[in-house]
C-alpha cells in the first residue's frame, strides 16, 4: 500500500467518525421546531436509504438476501432503530457533548455482552476499562461535582441505554449471517427496514407522524441523513478496505470529540474540569479495549486468520 493511499484512507476514517459526531447536532433545530423523535428519525432512515440505495447501484453492490438474511437483518434493525430512539430522546434532558460522549460507552457494553450471552471471558485490560468508565459516566452525569449545564437523570439513562442496546446490535451482527452481505448493501437494507418499522410506529406515538415545510428544518433533517447517516457509513465502509480496522477504530474517537465542539462552539453549552476528566476517562476506556498491546483490533486478528487460511 502506498503512502498516498494511507493518507486518503486516514482523511476518510476522520471524516466518517466526525461525520458521525455530527448527529446530535443535526437533531437540535428540528427538535427546537416541535418534531418528535419518532417523526426525525422516519425522515432520517427514508432520505438515507436513498443516497445508499444509489451507491450499492453505482458499485453494482448485489441486492438479493436469504429469507434468514432478512430476518436477521429486520431484528439488527430493530435495535439500531432503538438505539437511535433512545439517543435523541435523551438530548431533551442533556447537553450534547456529554449525550453524544455517554452514548459512545458501547464499545464498553459489548465485551459484557460478549461474556455473558457468549461466554467470552473478561481480560483485566477489560476490567480497566469498564471501571474507568464508570469514573467518567459519574463525572459526566454530576454524581461527583454536581450538574454542570443540561445533565438530567434521565438525558443520562437514555444515553447509556443507547449505548447497551447499539452494543447489542453490535454484537449480534458479529454472529448474523446478514454480515454475509457486502457491506453497503448491509447498510442499506438496515436503514431502509428501519424507514418502514419508525413509518408504521410514528402514527401511534402522542404527536402522530409529522411533517415540514420549513426550509431550515428540512435543511437539517437532509444534513441529518446525509452526513451522520449515509455518508458516515459508506466513508466508514470504504476506509475500512484502505487501511484497516484498527485505525478506523482508534479514529472513531473523533465521534464524541466531533459532537463535543460542535456543542461549546456553537450550541454554547457549558464545560468544566469535570466534564473534561470524565470525557478523557471514558475515551481512555475506549481505546484499552479497541487496541490491543500488539496493535491490532479482534477484526484485524480474524483477518488474519483469514489470510492464513
């Protein structure tokens, strides 16, 4: 691999994990405007799976799935739907920065998850990890210092139960067959299940399902699709395939960093000391379980394996 490549594999692996960032940022106006939650995401999932629909064309990327394929594939997109839910709900009671940073404790929910439902065992580095965590969700919630800015009980709660249920659907995908697939049309197929499951849910919710003719709503509900939707996965699928997982994985950092900034730059939300420690703590837990002491990720060693195979 030449260093030129290198260079554009790590420019798009910062661009999907800031494009991901983005997200709760892009929810602020619509939210500001009366739109639930419910009605958001049905124009998010939609005007996704469109720009990912031409891509898979575009790459000639196959479409045809297996009854199982679907059906596993509809499950996955049950909980990346509740996830999603679960995250913009709780930035009615929490400031951004720190939602978005709580919300990102799922690559800490998945080990539990891998040890207890799959009986994957729990290393120290592990260990380390999930207590640091805590350290910095206790910091980021007010439990230590008190609330600093937004920081409600329940903006917390649904934040990390975001982060569990993404967990979830994290490591179930690493077991589901729908991985089969190429990966954009993996993509496509969960936002675009995910479009009709939040379509046929929204009209029974409290405001029903909403619609918009302000331009700046429609501007961040199509900025909302297309940045953290659309182009932070096919960005995240393409530099994958240039330079690897492990990079990928350690940039993906650059989410809550991302959101962060975009929070105190432009939204004015608060920072203090204690925001600060319990961002670095939780990122510092992150990154003891996506780095390995050699370097490499659990993806990279399977790829590995793979190649020796």
């Amino acid at each position: 691999m030449t260093n030129a490549t290198k260079n554009k594999g790590f420019l798009i692996a910062f661009l999907s994990s800031a494009a991901f960032g983005s997200l709760a940022f892009f929810t602020k106006v619509p939210q500001g405007a009366g739109m639930s939650v419910y009605s958001i995401l049905v124009y998010r999932f939609w005007m996704a799976s469109v720009p990912l629909l031409l891509f898979c064309l575009y790459t000639r990327s196959s479409l045809r799935v297996t009854p199982r394929q679907l059906g596993e594939l509809t499950l996955l997109a049950l909980f990346y739907v509740l996830s999603g839910v679960t995250q913009i709900e709780g930035l009615h009671h929490i400031d951004t920065g720190v939602g978005t940073t709580l919300q990102f404790s799922y690559p800490i929910f998945t080990p539990l998850i891998m040890f207890f439902v799959f009986k994957e065992r729990i290393t120290l580095r592990t260990a380390l990890a999930i207590v640091l965590a805590l350290v910095g969700v206790a910091l980021l919630s007010g439990m230590v210092t008190g609330t600093v800015g937004k920081c409600e009980p329940l903006g917390v709660f649904l934040q990390l139960l975001a982060g569990f249920t993404y967990a979830v659907y994290l490591a179930w995908m690493s077991r589901s067959k729908a991985t089969e697939l190429d990966s954009s049309t993996f993509t496509f197929y969960i936002f675009f299940i995910s479009a009709i499951m939040m379509t046929i849910f929204a009209p029974f919710t409290a405001q029903g399902l909403q619609t918009t003719t302000d331009s700046k709503v429609l501007l961040h509900l199509a900025m909302l699709a297309l940045i953290p939707t659309a182009l932070a996965n096919i960005t995240l699928t393409i530099s994958v395939r240039m330079v690897g997982s492990t990079l990928v994985s350690v940039l993906s950092a650059m989410e809550p960093v991302t959101a962060m900034v975009l929070g105190i730059l432009i939204l004015n939300e608060k920072i203090s000391w204690a925001t600060v420690v319990g961002f670095i703590a939780i990122i510092i837990a992150v990154m003891l379980l996506i780095i390995s002491p050699t370097g490499d990720t659990p993806c990279d060693n399977d790829d590995k394996k793979l190649a020796e195979a």
